[in-house]
C-alpha cells in the first residue's frame, strides 16, 4: 500500500522559495530543517492542535496567527520541542529571531513548528549553527525537499497541488505535509503548509482554512491519539495578480474548492501511509438523525482497535462495528441498521444475510469501503482510517531508539 510518488503534484505557486538543510536534530544522514520563504509578505491563517499540551511553536504560532500576516516559515523534524518548559519556548522563539535576522524580516512575520519526539530538549547549538546555511540555500532547495525534511515516520513525502481560476487570473494552491502515526482529529497529527499565489482577502482565507480543515483533516484518524504539535498554515502572497477574493464571491468559491481538494488528498496521504498500516478503510454512515450523529457514528467504528484488528486478519466480523455503534452515543435503531463491505451486504435490520465468505474476500483488497446504513434520518458523513498490524506496535516501541 506504501506510495513512493507524491501526488497531483505540478508547478508550485508564485513567489515562494523553499531551502532544507541537516542538523542531525535526532540522527545523521537526513535534513531535517527547512524554510518556506515568500518573496511577498503573505496574508495567513491557521488551525492548530486542540490539545490542552500544546508544543512551545504552536503557542508562538497560535498568538502570531492573530496579525494575519507572515512570511516565512522554519519547521524541524526529529524533536516536537513539547513539553519543554520555559526553555523550550525561548528556543522556538530563538529559531524565528535568527531566520528574521538573516532575511531582514520582523520576528512577528517569521512562524516556527516543530514534529518529532516530545520531552527532549532542542539541540539549539547544531540548530543555530544550520540557519544561516539554511536561508543562504533559499531558491535551491525544492518543494519535494520541503517535504521530505518534515517527515519522522512517514514513509513518503506528501505534495498535492492544484490550479485554479480565480479573480480573472490563474493561481495555484499547493500543499505539503507530514503525518503517519498519532493521527486524530482536532487536528490530525501532522505539520501541513498550504500556499497559494492568490491574493485572498484576510477573512475569506480563514473561512477557506476552516472548511477544508474540518472536511479533510478533522476527517481522518490512524490511531487515536492527539498530537501536541498539529498545525496547518496557509500563506498566500497575491502575486499570481489577480483580483482580491473575498467571501461570497464565484472566486471565493472556486479557491475554496481547489483549497478544499489539495487538504482532502493530503489528508487521504496520511491515512493511506499509517504507520505499519496494510489497508486504507473508508466508512460511511449514511441516514443518520444527523451530521453530528453520522461522523460520531463513522468515527467510533473507525477507532475500535477490535474493527481494525478485524480488518487486518480479513476477518468480516460485522459484529465489532454493530458494537462500536452501540456505544457510540448515537441514535440509531439496531433493527434498522443495514453493513455493507463495499457492495456485499453482511447485516439487514440488525441481522446477519450469511454473505461472511464473499465479505472476506472484500476485505483482502488494499482498498476498502465500509457503509453503515441507520435508516433513522437522512444525514451522512465519511471518515477515513486504516487497519491495525503489529508493525504499528514495533514502530512505536523503537519510535525514540
């Protein structure tokens, strides 16, 4: 199931620069700091973890977002400087200062994230020794470069890009993101740069961010556990010359849609390269009393380890999920409940139809689509989740060795 290309990647946007450079932050032999640099100061937004632990650069991040502005972006893989104290903060504060300084920049417009193993302690001394190769470098790196320095146990590195038409000229929207394991939502685990060479009005970008978040990221769960480091960043630097795009507008509409498929793809990357994970699962609860019914529904099958552990042994035990949506505080009628493994229907009105064989069968597929149907409302919504191995377990035993 492993991907080695990236996906729907093309030309980047307009105007930004991108550099990567080697600190051995956790281990030689990969880079592990890169800059993002737009040549234009950029309107931004951001969403950021909702863990009450947030690492030392989300709440940097999280009091710079307030100005709506920026223009670059350091991020390190190999140390998440979480739960780091007071230092822990002066060194992400650090990390920005000496960017700034070397781009001639306000601090304020510099934003810093970090991913990697929470509780040690940044080694500021081969950091701050990497930053001024790491802006000298800025224009050779690539964005595949980007994306490959915030990796940790990502297998490969996750590019999606877009173009669109939007304020009488063409622009493009391009992401980049890390994400494997700890993936929850509220954010999935993950570092996500989004960039667009769009000029977005300030309120119209959030508005943007905040729906593609919620139908993308806020969508996805690996394992079930909440990063302290989860940031997405959209930066938009207007030098694709187009007209200003503010909300309610056909360019609103177009850019939101093309912002909306870059986050969607990027976070079906994460789920698709979830760490020791086999089978990429996508379920659906359908006719539901409502949304939030429908995605309680769809996310309590997609956390059961028991479901997941099923679906990795090619076992079509309908029973786990008939289980999950016992408990998962919904309202659903059990004598109305209709499981599907893709087409083959295994229970009708709460009842096994014997189809168990032809399920199995369904479930040794790479690919696998589970629809749960309530029949109590009209209301639906879709997650995406992967299987459970015992590689899960190995990679997360050795994760700090």
């Amino acid at each position: 199931m492993k991907m080695k290309n990236v996906s729907g990647y093309k030309a980047g946007p307009k105007g930004f620069l991108f550099s990567s450079v080697e600190a051995a932050i956790k281990k030689l032999g990969r880079k592990d700091i890169t800059l993002i640099y737009s040549e234009k100061e950029a309107t931004m937004s951001g969403v950021f973890t909702t863990n009450k632990v947030k690492a030392a650069p989300v709440r940097i991040d999280m009091n710079r977002i307030l100005s709506g502005r920026g223009q670059a972006i350091i991020a390190n893989s190999g140390n998440a400087n979480a739960c780091s104290g007071k230092q822990g903060l002066k060194d992400a504060r650090e990390m920005a200062k000496l960017v700034a300084k070397e781009l001639k920049l306000s601090q304020g417009s510099v934003y810093v994230c970090s991913t990697g193993v929470i509780g040690m302690p940044m080694p500021m001394d081969r950091v701050r020794a990497k930053i001024p190769e790491l802006v000298a470098g800025l224009g050779q790196g690539t964005l595949s470069d980007a994306a490959v320095a915030i990796m940790t146990t990502d297998t490969f590195p996750k590019i999606v890009s877009r173009n669109v038409k939007a304020g009488g000229r063409q622009g493009t929207v391009t992401g980049i993101c890390k994400g494997a394991g700890m993936i929850c939502p509220n954010l999935a685990t993950m570092l996500c740069f989004l960039m667009t060479d769009l000029a977005v009005e300030r309120r119209a970008l959030a508005g943007a961010l905040k729906w593609a978040v919620e139908n993308s990221f806020n969508r996805i769960t690996v394992d079930g556990d909440m990063s302290t480091n989860d940031t997405v960043l959209l930066m938009a630097n207007g030098l694709a010359g187009n007209e200003m795009i503010r909300r309610g507008s056909a360019s609103f509409a177009a850019f939101s849609s093309a912002l909306s498929s870059v986050a969607e793809e990027l976070s079906s990357l994460i789920v698709k390269d979830g760490e020791g994970a086999s089978k990429f699962i996508t379920i659906v609860v359908r006719n539901a009393k409502s949304r939030k019914d429908a995605t309680e529904a769809a996310f309590a099958i997609a956390r059961s380890t028991l479901v997941k552990t099923a679906i990795y042994g090619n076992d079509a035990n309908w029973g786990r999920i008939m289980a999950a949506l016992g408990y998962s505080g919904v309202s659903i009628n059990e004598g109305k409940t209709d499981i599907y493994f893709d087409k083959v229907k295994v229970a009708s009105n709460g009842i096994s139809t014997g189809r168990d064989k032809e399920a199995t069968t369904i479930l040794k597929q790479k690919e696998i689509k589970i629809v749960v149907d309530l029949h109590v409302g009209s209301a639906s919504s879709k997650i995406l989740t992967c299987d459970l191995t015992e590689e899960y377990v190995r990679i997360n035993a050795e994760y700090r060795t």
